[in-house]
C-alpha cells in the first residue's frame, strides 16, 4: 500500500470532477490477487475504495454457509461508503474476482469531501438513492417473483442498457449457473433449466462459459408481464 501519485486514474471520471480531485489527494492505493477478501462483513472499518481496475464482488453468506451474491463492481464503482457515513460495522462482504487496483479513502475524508462540495453531496444523494431502488426491486422480485421471473430480471439487468435495444449482448464476464442461482436465491439445477428454455424460445445462446443475450426486447417483455408493468 502507498500514498497515490501521479496520475489520477480514468476510474475516477466516474466521479464530479471537484469530488475526484479531492479524494485522489487522499487516496492510498491498494492491490489484491484474485480471490482475497477485500472487506468481510461485520468487520469494523470505514475506509470508501474506488476500483482503479479489476473486478470486485459483494456478497453475503449465511450461518449454514449459503452465499448470496449482491452484485460485481468493476473501473469507477465505489464501495463501502455506508460504513465511512455512518461508522457501523460492514454489510457484507467484498471479495476480488480478479487482479485488482484500488483506491482507499479514509472515511474522514470522504465525509468532509462530500460535505463542503455541493456537486459531491448530490452525487452521493443520487447514488444512494440509486441503491435503495436496487434493493427495492430486488426484494420485491424475491418475495413476489417465481424463480424463472426472477432469473429474467437478473439477466436483463447483467445484459445493460447500452446500445441497440435489438442488438445481442454477450454478457461478460459470464456468472457460472450456481453464480446466477446465488444471485436470484434458487439452486443451480433451476437456473440450468430456465436457461434451457430461454435457449429454445432463441431469447439467449449459452456456449461453453459465454452466454448471450440475442432478444432484450423478448426479455423485456417477460419482465414485464411477470411484474406487471403496462409495455410500453
């Protein structure tokens, strides 16, 4: 670990220019092998990291061993802001999928940063409100939705938002069946199926470990149907 120099990334144009300037003067940057665990949940630390490179993901994992995959977070996502906010232990737990390059940011100076510059306290209101619909739906889908709707909304939200609506996207990098089933709260046997049949009706393309999505709007269409939003 040492203090950043040089530079300041691209990763950090994901932030207010203002913002960036701020918390790269603060940063420390951090390097972690595939698989080491980056923060563990319950743990009493307040540091915000900022991913230079490399692939992270957020995960829970219950008494009885289950783990429950949040989300991945890739060059610009930011983490562990709600405990640098609110000095609590940690949510859950982050752990490298691959080489990684962070950036770490002391909590005091996140806090002071987001505080005196109007632009960082709106940028921090949006993404926290952005969270909070994320949640939103992903509970709603857990307790309302049936787990082929389920799989639908997670794959529609790995294949984006980018791009021509009608154009395939390959979803990179791929998550494994039990990977998908961690994320949707199922078994890696229901996933395998539901994907099964999502290849017949030709909405996606499985080969080997890439999966593709070649019908958004079809998805799209099962999404709604199973939540109940009018097409629009």
């Amino acid at each position: 670990m040492g203090h950043a120099r040089g530079e300041m990334p691209p990763a950090f144009a994901a932030l207010p220019r203002a913002l960036a300037d701020r918390l790269w003067a603060e940063a420390k940057l951090v390097s972690a092998g595939a698989g080491k665990t980056l923060v563990a949940l319950g743990a009493h630390s307040t540091s915000v990291y900022l991913v230079i490179s490399g692939r992270v993901q957020v995960t829970l994992v219950s008494l009885g061993g289950r783990e429950v995959i949040l989300r991945d977070l890739a060059e610009g996502d930011l983490f562990g802001e709600l405990a640098a906010i609110d000095g609590q232990p940690r949510s859950a737990s982050i752990v490298a999928l691959a080489d990684c390059q962070l950036a770490s940011i002391p909590a005091e100076a996140f806090r002071a940063a987001t505080s005196a510059l109007p632009e960082g306290a709106q940028w921090l209101a949006r993404r926290l409100t952005a969270q909070i619909r994320d949640l939103t739906e992903r509970v709603f889908e857990l307790n309302a939705l049936k787990v082929r709707s389920r799989l639908h909304c997670e794959l529609l939200r790995l294949s984006g938002t980018d791009g021509d609506p009608a154009a395939p996207v390959r979803i990179d990098p791929t998550p494994t069946h039990a990977e998908l089933a961690s994320r949707v709260g199922t078994h890696r046997e229901a996933v395998t199926r539901e994907l099964g049949l999502l290849v017949e009706q030709g909405i996606v393309r499985q080969e080997r470990r890439k999966l593709t999505v070649l019908d958004r709007p079809a998805l799209t269409r099962l999404v709604r149907m199973a939540t109940g939003e009018q097409p629009g």
